[in-house]
C-alpha cells in the first residue's frame, strides 16, 4: 500500500513526487511510456517564462512567478542545464503594443521584476536582427530557456534516490475508491493500493479524472509544431522572442536552446488523436512566415529537426487543480506555462494534500542535490587529468555536440538509467546536432546494449516498440 | 611555438591518406594523420560493393579493397598516425597551426603544426534537412547509417523498404537491401533526373526491377512507434506536390538519400573562408585556402563521385603542402594573391573548384572541377572565357548533375589572361 500513487512522469509528477519524497511517505509514480517525460515535457518551446502572460486572477498568474523563482533555485542544485535569457514580445502594430500594456500590467501584479516598455529602436539594438517593421517591446528580464529532459529527470532522480517508486509502462485503465484507499489497475494483471492519487496525466487528464468524478473538465489536445535550427545560423537571437498575441491567439516564438541551438515554434492547432505529434507541411510553413516576419534575415535551411507536442488545453484556459474526490486530487489541463509552473503546482499540490488528511512529516535523511559531468564544461586546463583518470571521456562519441562516451556511460549508471537510444539523447545530449544521430546513433546503440546487457536487436529509438533493427543480416551480427 | 610536425591531415580516409603519402613523397619527413575512427579507411571500410578503382589503379575494386591499396602505401614511410582521435580545434598563428586533439589513449592535448590539410570528408544530409511532414518514429535512417549497421554490424534496418532520394549511396542501399532479403518497393526522387551515377541507376535499380519515381517525393511518413507507412505524391515543376496524386506504401523503413554536406564545422571554427556553392572552402589552383598554409581535399572541399578523384585530388594538396613547408613556393604567397583570378560558375554550372586561380602559380596544368546544373542529353560545349577571350573549351556528349566533370586549362593560356575572372558555361 502507497500514501500516494501520482499517474503520470512528466514534469508537473516528477516535480511533485520530487517535493514529496522529502516526507515521509511511500510514493509511487506510474506512467504509460517507457520513460519520464514522454509527453509535453519533452516537446516544448524549453522556455522559463517570466509570468506576465497569465492574467492575475487565474491559477497560472498565482503560480507563475513563484514557479519560475523556484525553477531556477532547482536548476543551480539539480544541476539543470539553463541560461537567464531574458524575453522580448515584440508588437508590429498599434492594436498589439496596447496587449503590451496589458502584459506590462499583468507581470507587475504576478510580480515580475524588472519589465520595461521599449520602442522599435531599443529593441533592434538589443536584438540587432530584429525586423526594422517592430514598433514596440515588452522586455522581461527574469526568463530564460532550460533543458525540459534533464528537469524532469533530475527531479526523478532525486525521488527515485529518495524511495520513490517509479513504474513506468503502466497504463492505467481504472481507478476504483475502496472507502480507504484506491485500487489503480492497469492492462497488465497487476494492482497498485494507494492512499491518495494524484491524477498528473497530462494530455490524457480528463480521461482519469472521469474514472473517479463527473467530468467537471475536457482537454482538448493541441498540436505545436516546432523547428530546431543548427548554431550554424547563429547568433540569431540572443533572447526569447515572443510574437505578441493577436486575436489568431498566441505567436510564434523564437528562441536560443542551451545548447546555442534554435527552436522555431509553435503554432496551435487542436486535434483529434491525443498522441498525434507528426508534424504537417501547412504547420511548418505558417511557422516559417511567422518567423521571418519577425527575423526577415532567417533561413530555414538550417534546419535538423521538426517536431511537435501535444498540449493539454481545456476550454477553461486555466490549470485544473484541485481535489475533485475522495482522496483524489487533479493536475490537470497543465498547459503553458506548465513547465515554468511545475515547482509551484508541487508545493500547492502538498498543501492541498495535508490538507486533506496526508500526514507530512519530514524525512530526517534526505539526500538532495546532483552533479553531471558535462566535459565540455570541464576548464581547459583539468582535461588531460581528467581523461588520465576517466579515459572515456576522451573518446568523442557524438561529433556533433562533443559528447564522449564517459557521459553516455554515466547516464546508463544514474538512477533511472535510460532504455532507449532518445534516452541516452535527453541524458547526455548525444544526437541533439546537426547529423542527428547519423554518426553517434549506432555507436549509441552499441553502448547502450553492452552497459545493459541487452542484444543490440531489442534496443528501441524512443518508446515501446520503436525497434531500430530488425534481424541480423545473412552472414550475422559482427558481435556474437 | 615549437614546430612538432611539419604537416597534421585530419582524416584518415582516402584523401587524408592521399595527401600523406603524396606529401611524404615531396619531402616532408614529420607527418601525422588523425582519425577519428578506430581505424583508417574513413567510409571506404563500409561501401563493401564494387566500382572502386576503375579510374585510378584500372581495376574494379570494392570499398575496402581500395582503402587497402592507399592504407598499404603508408608502409614503411614513417608517417605517424593516430586513430580514434577528434580534432576539437584549429588555431592559426603567425608560424603555423596549432590543433587540440582529444582521444581516450592519449587525452587532451595541442599539437603544432607548419600545414594542415583538412580532408574530413562529408555526412548525410537529415530528414530535418528537407523536412519530410509526419511523425518522428524509429526506421527513418539515413542510407550511410542503414549501410553501417549492415554492412558493418551485421544487422538489417528493415523489412519493407522505401528510399528517398537517389543519390549513390541511396542507389547502393536499395540493392544491398534487396540482396539481404528485403523489399524495395520504391525509390523516389524529387527532381525530373537522379542524383546518382547513370552506371548506378541500372545496376542497382533496374537490374534488380526497383521502380525509380522521377518528379515524387514522400509527403507524410505515419507509424506510432516504428514507421507504419508513408505517402509520396508526384511533384509539379516547382516541386510543389500535386493534389491527387498520393499513393500510400506499406513500408516499415525509409532510407534518405537526399544529400551530402562536406563536414566543414572545424574549418568555420577557425574562420576558412566557405563557398556555400560546396559547401567547402574556398581554394586556390594547389587546394590552399584561405588560410595561409592550410590546404582541402576530397568530400570536404566538394562532394565527389568517385574516389579516384578524390584520390588524384589529394595528391595534389599534399604535394601543394610539402612545397610550402619547404619554400619551394615561386612567389610569395601575398603576391600571388594580388593576382589570383575568380573561377566563376557561369550559366548551367553549379560550382568550381578551384574558385581562385593564381597564374604565376605552381601548377603547370589547373584541373577545374564542376558539375552542371541539370542533365544534357545532347552534346554541349564547355567553354572557360576571360571576357570575350576563350580560355579552354570541350565537347561532352552528355552530362548530369550525378557526375562531376572536369576542364583542363594550360599555364601558358593562363598566363594569357588579361580580366580578374573566369567564367565556366555551358554552351551549345
């Protein structure tokens, strides 16, 4: 029997499981994928918004600020790759520098600092490739871009370290209230009891808040369709740049990844099948113009990657939180600034949970922090030591991005070791270049299948089923 | 600076390896190769098919057997060489070029050097590359990585086969698949001709009765975890895709075929001069950059069709590398650059190597290298004009953008040449 079960590994379930396994509690954390953030945390604008956007009265403009102080506090002691950026909405027209007012106003009430109003002229020189057409800015100086991945999985590796359970492909198929407790059954013959549970599922939210309540919510899935462009193109931006919203809703953003890359993106559309994140021509052009009405000098030839993510929006505009049955509380409808907000929807989340009867009683051992050895960040002068002593980090398996096998092998070593190629990609970095795996991806694999102890033809790209070979040629595996 | 080599070539392939020998052989005695892989060889070790060698050694070689040839003439020469090796970066200085170089052997650690030869090759272009709509499952490889597992690893990618793109190592793909039991239910090309060599396209297409779409691309590739399908639509002449035309394909694999890249990241770095034409930097008649001292060969410099060009290539940088490390240069260099002439590709030509030719260079014959924009079926003339002036000029019955050619201009005609450019066409 668990204290709580919560259904879903992303970033808002991570982040709470992260809060409480600093209680003591029995905490399990079920999810559907093979991995943790398998949903919209991984397929994201990886932006830490500053908290002007949401209106003061909602749960998201309560949440923002507070989420984004404690985003960054996580950051330095988690050891999460990010960068304070700074963030500009940028206005074409008259109708839309009165919505920077508005944003102005909003962010002074959720209580951003250091906002500022500028002309067309300021913003140029601040962000010199900006479109000569920009009348008018909102500078927010406290946002920023984060690695989403490596958020997500050094909260869970923090809980997993601190006697979470982590249970990943489970889908759960029902809930039922046993007077005490929840029985959470899944497709597999196999039960989870559980005090309290925490409904974290994302996209699928609505889904298993109607197995215990009256639907009192719908998601309503949207599509954001994203490019990622090689440094190569760079310095494009050195900030995040946001389109300012119109009545078509929010713009295209642009901004620099952590890893001096950049990301295009998105547009919104709803969709009908939650797990559709295949990317359409028509997005990735409205995308394009977008973005080169705001960056004329923008060529999208530099592009590795599309991608797309599904968010989970509902009708209401605003997070869902709160305890909508017996022992049973939702985190539902998280859309942007989800992410940003994960830290303060876990802390409002175990309010709500004491307070609804979970005894919160701090563990007297909890081992917090984490350190990555990212050996591009090792000074120059400690390199030769430091392969003398770690040879693996001498030998540069992703070309692209200069990350060495000692990396790959130490993320196979860390709490939750990555099962999939895309693991040891949102672990260590490895295939987030230009080839995109074209080079590193094989020898990834080969990695990965001895560190593990598993034939190389059982090694999946991403989730369940994504095998990447099919059989041994005629003349075998040179392995065997 | 301590002057350790006389000259580092980073790349262990065909054209590292030329460059080498050829060097060697002009003189130069402290000589290094770098390579990243284990062994040397570079992407020969994996084109197990034949076709090598016809050109240069006048025998039909496979891949491996050709790396063999060149790695074999390293015997006895004295030529160090260091395997598993990155080079992280150049740094150029007044006497010479000082590389960082990181392997699990031997750490992290600088090396001088008084030339350099970049001989790197290319990489594939990526479905981000062309950007193919749908969703990003497993079975979507790049040909050269499908051709590694393969051919290497001894593992098959796929079942049901379709490829995109008919570049060579495309063509090459689709045959080996089929030889390994597989399906090739297609290969789609988006362009009105292939990008691959004509003797290719009927020894791996039509000998093995593989449809080759000219004018089609694939517009939406669908699956949850591995490739389930894809649609290709026939394309009009804008290469937009045309509305009722798709025809679905059960395939569970998709080989892209759609582009190399000369893998110049090293040479930005140390601020080279780039042609976006090649994609490779820009040189002079004897493969010297921008950069005083160093030199480019092979798919780094400009995407070849053949290694025996790559081979004949790199023979002349790494004699052009020996002769400026011992002096043996005519002129000096500055001056030589004050008279250097612009190759320029002029109608119905895609690029040249060299861009830049110095007259009074070393050279007493200049190879231009290029490919042409589109296919000729019918004999054209290639002329090379200084202004009115006729400089060289050639008849081919045929041409396409799959084969390189070449123009071969005298010294003394370039001697001649009055205007600062040259411009390659083609001709009726």
């Amino acid at each position: 029997m668990y204290d709580v079960a919560i259904i879903g590994a992303g970033v808002v379930g991570r982040a709470l499981a992260y809060t409480l396994s600093s209680f003591e509690l029995s905490v399990a954390l079920i999810e559907k994928e093979n991995e943790v953030a398998m949903g919209a945390s991984r397929a994201n604008t990886a932006i830490i918004h500053a908290g002007f956007d949401p209106t003061p009265e909602s749960m998201m403009g309560q949440l923002s600020v507070e989420g984004m102080r404690r985003c960054y506090q996580l950051c330095e002691e988690l050891d999460v790759e990010h960068r304070k950026t700074g963030s500009l909405v940028v206005a074409f027209e008259e109708s839309q520098k009165s919505v920077l007012e508005i944003l102005y106003r909003q962010g002074v009430e959720n209580g951003c600092q250091g906002l500022e109003l500028i002309d067309g002229q300021e913003t140029r020189r601040r962000e010199p490739k900006l479109s000569e057409g920009i009348q008018a800015a909102l500078w927010a100086p406290e946002a920023g871009v984060i690695n989403p991945w490596e958020f997500t999985l050094a909260m869970a590796e923090v809980a997993v370290r601190n006697g979470v359970v982590f249970m990943p492909d489970r889908e759960v198929t029902g809930l039922a209230w046993q007077g005490d407790h929840y029985q959470v059954t899944f497709s597999l013959p196999e039960v989870v009891q559980a005090r309290f549970v925490v409904n974290a599922a994302g996209v699928n939210s609505d889904l298993i808040h109607q197995m215990v309540a009256t639907s009192a919510f719908e998601i309503v899935p949207t599509r954001g369709e994203y490019y990622l462009l090689d440094r190569t193109v760079g310095p494009l931006v050195h900030s995040v740049i946001f389109y300012s919203p119109t009545t078509q809703g929010k713009g295209v953003t642009i901004s620099p990844t952590i890893h001096d890359n950049f990301i295009i993106g998105p547009n919104s559309e709803i969709i009908e099948d939650r797990s559709d994140t295949g990317v359409t021509r028509t997005g990735m052009d409205h995308i394009g113009e977008m973005a080169i009405q705001m960056l004329p000098s923008l060529d999208l030839r530099a592009n590795i990657r599309n991608y797309a993510g599904v968010r989970a929006n509902s009708r209401r505009g605003d997070f869902y939180i709160r305890m909508s049955a017996e022992h049973f509380l939702d985190l539902a409808a998280i859309k942007s600034p989800g992410l940003t907000c994960a830290p303060s929807i876990a802390r409002l989340a175990a309010d709500l949970l004491e307070e609804a009867g979970l005894p919160m009683r701090k563990k007297s051992l909890w081992k917090g922090g984490r350190r990555v050895i990212r050996f591009k960040e090792i000074p120059e002068e400690e390199r030769q030591a430091f392969i003398k002593d770690n040879p693996l980090y001498g030998r540069v398996i992703c070309r692209c991005e200069t990350i060495t096998e000692g990396e790959i092998v130490a993320a196979m070593k860390r709490e939750i070791p990555p099962v999939s190629i895309d693991g040891v990609k949102r672990r260590a970095g490895t295939g987030m270049g230009r080839c995109q795996g074209g080079f590193c991806g094989p020898r990834v694999l080969e990695i990965l299948a001895r560190e593990s102890n598993r034939h190389p033809l059982t090694v999946e790209e991403d989730g369940m089923g994504s095998f990447i070979l099919t059989a041994e040629t005629k003349g075998g595996c040179a392995h065997d | 600076m301590t002057e350790r080599y006389q000259l580092i070539v980073i790349g262990g392939g065909p054209a590292g390896l030329g460059a080498a020998i050829r060097a060697r052989e002009n003189g130069l005695s402290r000589i290094l190769i770098v390579e990243r892989d284990v062994e040397l060889g570079g992407i020969l070790n994996q084109c197990i098919h034949n076709g090598f060698g016809l050109h240069y050694f006048g025998e039909e070689l496979t891949g491996p057997e050709y790396a063999g040839r060149v790695t074999d003439r390293l015997e006895g020469q004295g030529i160090d060489i260091v395997c598993d090796t990155m080079v992280l970066s150049i740094e150029s200085g007044a006497e010479g070029h000082r590389l960082c170089l990181m392997s699990a052997k031997e750490g992290y650690r600088f090396l001088d050097t008084k030339a350099l030869v970049l001989a790197m090759g290319c990489r594939e272009r990526t479905r981000g590359a062309i950007g193919i709509p749908g969703t990003r499952v497993a079975g979507i490889l790049t040909a050269g990585t499908a051709q590694r597992y393969v051919n290497m690893e001894g593992y098959m990618v796929g079942r049901r086969v379709i490829v995109l793109g008919s570049g060579d190592i495309g063509l090459i793909m689709a045959r080996r698949m089929v030889l390994e039991g597989a399906e090739v239910l297609a290969c789609v090309e988006i362009m009105p001709y292939s990008g691959g060599l004509a003797r290719n396209l009927v020894q791996c297409l039509d000998d093995y009765g593989i449809t080759l779409l000219l004018s089609h691309t694939i517009t939406r590739i669908k699956g949850k975890s591995r490739v389930e399908g894809v649609t290709v639509q026939q394309v009009d002449a804008s290469l937009k895709p045309i509305e009722g035309t798709e025809q679905d394909f059960d395939v569970d694999t998709v080989l892209l075929s759609v582009g190399l890249i000369p893998e110049n990241e090293l040479t930005r770095a140390a601020g080279i001069t780039i042609d976006p034409r090649t994609g490779g930097p820009v040189v002079y008649e004897n493969k010297e950059t921008a950069v005083d001292g160093i030199f480019a060969c092979g798919n780094v410099l400009h995407v070849h069709d053949l290694v025996d060009y790559v081979t004949e290539e790199s023979e002349e940088a790494g004699k052009a590398a020996a002769m400026y490390v011992l002096g043996q240069e005519k002129e000096h260099p500055e001056k030589l650059e004050k008279e250097a002439i612009d190759v320029v590709a002029g109608p119905g030509i895609a690029y040249t190597i060299p861009q830049k030719i110095r007259p009074a260079g070393e050279s007493e014959k200049t190879r231009i290298f290029f490919r042409v924009r589109q296919p000729y079926k019918s004999p054209k003339r290639l002329v090379l004009r200084d202004g009115e002036q006729i400089i060289a000029s050639s008849r081919r019955p045929y041409m396409a953008p799959g084969e390189m050619e070449h123009l071969m201009v005298n010294q003394h005609m370039l001697e001649m040449i009055k205007g600062r450019t040259l411009v390659l066409s083609v001709e009726d």
